[in-house]
C-alpha cells in the first residue's frame, strides 16, 4: 500500500506542475515576472521480455527542470526526478517474483535529484557548482572522453541514453572564452564527489531472487582439481566522498580553425569499476563446528577453497583530442582519440603480478561520420540521416594473461567496435523512426535497438521500440544479455 501511494503522489505531483502553471509557453511555463521557469514530463514506460517472460518492467517518472535567474549575471538550474516502477505490485507472485523478489528493493522507486548548480557569468569566465552532469566528447553509443561521470546501468543495462543514467557529480566548473568567434575557450573542472558505476550483477552463491531481470550473470562456482568448490569472499576498498583523496580534476581547450573544432583533455580521476586484487586463499575442512582452516593439507584434500580478494579503486590519468569537421552541408567528419598512460587491468599471471593487477597503456580510438542523403524510395519528404561510427580499443605491452571485466574474461590486444544510426521523418516530423546498431567485431556481440517515436501537438511523445541482444559466450557488452530483448511502449507528456 506504501509504494501505492507514492504512484499516486508522483501523478498528483505531476498534475500540480502541469496545471498551476502561469503564462505558458511551448514546452516552459513562467513565474515571478519570468524570473523562475518549469518544464518537465510525465512518463510511463511499460517493458516486455520476449520469450515467454512477459512484464518486466512498468516505470512511472515524472521529472520537474527549474531555471531561475537572480540577475543577467546569476542563475539556477536545478532538475529532479521520481520514479516508481509498478511491477512488482502488478507481478507479485508466480515465476516473475520468484525470479526477482529480492531486487524490488533496489529497482522499483528512485527519488533524486539529477543536477542542482548555480551559474555564475562574469566577462568572460563563467562558473558552475554544484551538482551536475559533464559531458566531453564526440562519441554516442560508447563512451571514450565522456568518462567524468559515472553511471547507473541497473535498469536496461546501458542501452539508454546517457544523460538519463550518467549519476551526477557535485563540481566546480570554470569556462573562459578566449575568442568566442573562434570557439576558442578553456575549461577546469574539480570534483570531490566520487561514485562508482552501479551494475546489477547476478550471484552465484545468493539465492536467485537476489538479481534482478538486467542482471549480469556471473559464472558458476569453480571447482579445484581435488573436486573443492571456490568461494570468494571479497571486501570492497570504499573511497570517502567529498574528500581530497577521492578529489578528480580536468581541463580541455576548445578552438577551431580553418572550420576544423577541436578538443585538447585531461583529466585525471579512478576508475568506476574496482579492479579485484588477489591477496591469498585459504584451505578448509568441514567439520561440526563450521569450516576449519588446514594447518597443512597433508594428504587429506580440503573441502574448501576461500579466495580472499579486495576489490580496489585506482586513479587514472586520461590525455585525449577530439574534432569535428563539416564537409558540405550534409557530411560531418569526427574524431576522438582518449589516450589511458596508466589504465588498471587484470592478469592471471600471479608469477608476475602477485595480486593479480596490473597498469597498461591503452588507448581509445573513434572515427565517425555524420550524413544526410535522399532515398525517395524509403522517404520521399526528408533526408535520411546516418551516423556512423569505428571504435578501437588498443593495449600496449600484451602479454598473457591479462584480463578485463567483473569475471575476469581475456583481454585482447585490439578489440574493435563499429555503430550505425539511421534516422528520418515522415509526416512533418509526426512520425520519426530510428535504428541503433552496435557490432562488437571482437567479441561477436551485437545490440540493436530499434523505436518510433510519435508527436501528438506540443505535449504528447509516445514512443514504441524494442531492444535486441545477440551473443555467443558470458562477455561483456552485449553477449552478457543475449536472451534478454525487449520490446517496450513509452508514453511521454511534456509540460
């Protein structure tokens, strides 16, 4: 009845904010003599898995965005969101809750807020905190320079978009146009907030219903050559937020010349995902009184192996150069190139890395286009778009052994991603279907994700699409959610 009643809270709420609204515009509404503007939406978005699973998700969001401006000078932005997902009232009993009880829990509300930060313009030099998103790069589908921010990829993995999952940081911001003409500015940033990403992965030793229906399944209990299962007790080296120790920091000029924009970063942070250090296991017998470390095996073969692991944050260094060019009107060509000096990666070769961690130079490499063309047979009203994308992933010093991701699969020296969008719009852009693809060439893997979105007036978005996963083996990306696709109705209101 609780989690009811806060459904219904997140409608009225959203009533309140589209009908006390003064002097409304397209998608904004004023107060206070136009100092304070709202929009926002309502949205319900209804999953269903295919194959048989039926409902796996029925989230209801209402998001509320504030701009108010104190003088030309000054202003506030701030944006909030709540989310309910209703499915585990609607399925509450029979193989879906048995399946996913436990991760009700984490997955079903959300209240936060999603950026909150003042602006501050003075001359030249514009200044922002507080709590924001920040995003650097050219890249869409894969991140290479946008990595300031981490992200929350518990619902859907991370086939949303990033400004809807990037968890936000609490910075300072401070942006100095040299010669707004030229584009040419400078940008620092400092944080002291650290978060980490937030997977949903699945345990092997908790019962089932501790995963939820995006989990990430980890492999099974591994035995040793004597027939003793592996368990791994593993303690998470947290970092303190809002500290100089977990402070990261950044800088990136901006400037184009002869029609070419380009980008040149640093930034120095850790990594959102820990790295997992081997410190020793452990023998066991099983006797009465529990498990009994073996003072020495002797002859006898445990019953137990304990893998004692601390999973680590490390900081990273990152140097990275983007750019962009426009070719004629209807072909854009842009790069990104992020350079990692010092990236933590695993090995398996304990010989020579005890813990069983090591740092490698990587570097993240994308070349993309963006293009518009007439295909009168497909489209006789618009053009249709395409953004194409070739991403490279490449490890310096390979050796053997080294490894990547929360279970350790292989890394390989070069590993390469390739991303086409298609877009266009029918009905004087009523109508506007769009195709995702992301081909992991390395690994076989492959996501799609394909939706038409519908305008109905100045308030109505509604939005049909699915999302497909295809793979062969438990690696990440994409092969970790092959028969989980999606096919899923979204209905959006505007205010």
């Amino acid at each position: 009845m609780k989690k009811k009643l806060k459904l219904i809270l997140i409608f009225l709420l959203g009533g309140v904010a589209i009908f006390s609204q003064a002097a409304p515009t397209y998608g904004r509404f004023s107060f206070l003599d136009n100092k304070l503007w709202v929009d926002g939406y309502l949205q319900n978005q209804s999953s269903f898995r295919l194959g048989g699973a039926g409902l796996v998700s029925f989230e209801n969001t209402l998001r509320i965005d504030a701009d108010y401006k104190f003088s030309p000078n000054l202003s506030f932005y701030g944006s909030w969101r709540s989310l309910y997902d209703h499915v585990w009232d609607i399925r509450d009993g029979g193989n879906y809750w048995d399946q996913y009880e436990g991760s009700g829990d984490t997955l079903d509300e959300e209240n936060k807020l999603r950026e909150m930060y003042g602006v501050l313009v003075l001359n030249k030099l514009t200044l922002k905190l507080g709590l924001q998103q920040i995003v650097w790069g050219e890249s869409d589908g894969v991140r290479l320079m946008d990595i300031i921010n981490p992200l929350d990829m518990r619902r859907q993995f991370n086939t949303r978009d990033w400004s809807e999952i990037r968890r936000p940081l609490t910075a300072v911001r401070a942006i100095y146009d040299i010669d707004p003409v030229r584009n040419w500015f400078v940008e620092w940033v400092w944080t002291p907030d650290f978060k980490k990403d937030l997977l949903d992965l699945g345990d092997p030793v908790k019962a089932p219903n501790s995963n939820g229906p995006w989990s990430i399944p980890l492999p099974t209990l591994t035995f040793t050559p004597w027939g003793a299962p592996v368990i791994p007790v593993i303690q998470e080296h947290k970092k303190t937020r809002y500290s100089f120790d977990s402070s990261s920091y950044g800088a990136r000029m901006g400037i184009e010349v002869g029609g070419w924009f380009m980008t040149l970063n640093y930034f120095h942070g850790f990594n959102h995902n820990p790295s997992t250090e081997f410190h020793g296991d452990t023998a066991l017998w099983m006797g009465p009184g529990g498990p009994t470390p073996i003072p020495d095996p002797g002859g006898r073969p445990p019953d137990l192996i304990m893998l004692n692991l601390i999973q680590r944050y490390y900081s990273m260094n990152i140097v990275g150069f983007t750019f962009n060019k426009s070719l004629g009107n209807l072909f854009i060509l842009r790069g990104e190139f992020a350079m990692y000096p010092d990236e933590p990666v695993g090995s398996l070769n304990q010989a020579k890395h005890s813990d069983m961690v090591t740092r490698r130079a990587r570097l993240h490499s994308m070349v993309g286009f963006d293009a518009k063309a007439w295909m009168r047979w497909l489209n006789p009203e618009q053009m249709i778009s395409f953004s194409g994308q070739f991403f490279n992933f490449w490890t310096f010093d390979h050796e053997w052994g080294l490894v990547e991701g929360p279970y350790n699969q292989k890394l390989n020296q070069s590993t390469n991603f390739v991303s086409l969008k298609v877009n266009t719009d029918y009905r004087n852009a009523r109508i506007s279907p769009d195709c995702l693809v992301v081909y992991d060439i390395t690994n076989s893997g492959w996501y799609m994700k394909p939706r038409v979105t519908f305008k109905y007036g100045d308030h109505w978005r509604p939005e049909i699409g699915a999302l497909i996963f295809q793979g062969h083996s438990l690696r990440l990306p994409f092969n970790v959610m092959n028969h989980k696709d999606e096919f899923y109705l979204q209905i959006k209101y505007l205010f």
